[in-house]
C-alpha cells in the first residue's frame, strides 16, 4: 500500500494547527514523521495524521479537547 505523504505546511492545515505547533508535535515524538536524508525535508504520512486526529477525538468531552 502506497502511503500518501504531506509537507509540514500541508499536514499543519490538515490538522488545523500552525507549522510550529507541528513541529513541537513531533520533537515531543507525539507525531511519528519521515525525514528524507540526514538533513532532508520532513514529510508526514496522512495515515498517520488521520490516527492522531483520532487519538484526540478519543480525549473529547463535555468541555472539548484534553491537552
């Protein structure tokens, strides 16, 4: 199965978050990346994305997101 994999600008708008907050995401190893070369660009996979979006909609309660 070919994975389908996005930017860090791309994945931040398919989160709804800054490109910042993505990166916070992933140095806290809360979002698994795939980086091309020892100093390449980082790309993440939609699969991915999609099971984090799930994970926190796991934490959802009467008074939203849990952080």
């Amino acid at each position: 199965m070919n994975s389908v994999l996005l930017d860090r600008r791309d994945s931040a708008k398919y989160l709804g978050i800054s490109v910042s907050n993505l990166d916070r995401l992933r140095a806290a190893g809360e979002l698994p990346a795939v980086q091309y070369r020892r100093k390449g660009n980082v790309r993440y996979r939609e699969e991915d994305l999609r099971k984090f979006i799930e994970q926190r909609l796991d934490g959802v309660g009467a008074r939203g997101l849990r952080c």
